[in-house]
C-alpha cells in the first residue's frame, strides 16, 4: 500500500476508514466542468473520536447516501466549510485559479485551523495558511477528501435546483449546468442567464449567435 493508501481500506464495496489524523484537512470540489452555476469547495476536518461510517468518493454514492452523509459530517467533523465561487468570479479569475482561491478560502474558514490540508488533485493552492499536500484520487484514499467531496457535491446540486427554480428553461436540476445536448439545446434557444459561466466556450457562442 502506498502512503496515502495505508489511511484505508475496502472490503467488497464497503470503504473501512482508519481512525482521521487530528487536524488534518481534507479539500475537494465540485463543479469545474459545467456552463452554469457556482463550483462549490469544502474542506473538512474529521474528529478521529467521532468516526463516520460509510464515507466515500461523492461520485460512488447514490444522491440518496450523499443527502444521508452530509449532515453526519457537519455534526461529527471537527470543522468543515463550504465556499462557493460564483460564475463572475469563474470569469474573471479562470476556472483552474478560481477553483484554488475557494479552496484557501475554505481552508482559511476552518476553526480550529489545520495543521495540514490535503488537496485532492495535483496542485496545492497558494496562502493556505497552513502546511499543504496534494492528493491524487484523494477522493478515494483520503477520509477527510471523501468527506470534503460529499459536502461540495451536495451543497452544489442544492445550488443548481435553486438556481432551476429561476430559470427552469435550462433544466438545471436535471443536468446541473453540465454540457448534456438538452442544455446545449436551452442554451441555442434561449441566450445564455446570470447563472452561466461567459468565458466557457459554448457559452461564449451562445452570446455570438444571439447577436
């Protein structure tokens, strides 16, 4: 096993999480990809007293078990967070750079502080404030990662139902502002909303026909 692999195991399809290190950060995000809406980042410190059970990557858990983990992990974390980074920040700063700025904000936002932040991916944000270590496929090793992704990914879908509520010609609850062709499709017909992210491409051309 390799180093951030000796913080679990698995049996069949049930991930056994070893005890969490104190004050130790997991990071992850939700939502680079899509047209529309905010990427969510949460950061999440587990108490090692308090374990939680059946943690895993947001994306191998039904949305019924992600709704039925999200509020064990803010009652038993020893902190967590959750930032959002909206469409005309996405525009301003780029994806890659406004996905690391929600990142430290995160982080920045845990109380107590970390000792140390995994990031889940290759790159460690700057101004942590902390010690800081990336993950790749933390979301499937790291407890603290999993628990990280499950609070992003639902506090995201959470935002893009909202944000369907105002425009339901996208279907936003549906896709979650992902490229699928029904969105695309909405996209043609209809312009682009606030809640779109300008500087994507297809988005950029929806603008451009619209002219």
């Amino acid at each position: 096993m390799g180093e951030r692999a000796a913080h679990a195991a698995h049996c069949g399809d049930l991930f056994i999480p070893e005890a969490a290190e104190p004050h130790v950060a997991g990071v992850d995000e939700a939502g680079r990809g899509p047209l529309a809406g905010p990427v969510a980042v949460a950061a999440v410190i587990l108490d090692p007293a308090h374990p939680i059970a059946g943690l895993n990557d947001s994306k191998k858990l039904s949305g019924k078990r992600r709704e039925a983990l999200f509020p064990l992990i803010q009652r038993h974390a020893l902190a967590w967070r959750i930032e959002f980074v909206e469409p005309a920040e996405i525009d301003t700063l780029n994806i890659l750079q406004a996905t690391l700025e929600g990142m430290r904000r995160a982080v920045a936002g845990l109380d107590p502080s970390p000792r140390l932040a995994r990031i889940d991916g290759n790159l460690v944000p700057p101004g942590l404030g902390c010690a800081g270590e990336a993950v790749v496929g933390g979301d499937a090793i790291e407890p603290a990662i999993m628990a990280a992704s499950i609070l992003a990914k639902v506090a995201r879908d959470r935002a893009m139902i909202a944000l369907h509520r105002q425009w339901p010609q996208y279907g936003f609850d549906a896709h979650k502002g992902y490229p699928t062709p029904v969105h695309l499709a909405a996209l043609l017909a209809h312009g682009p909303c606030p809640a779109h992210r300008r500087s994507f491409a297809p988005v950029r051309r929806s603008l451009e026909a619209s002219r």
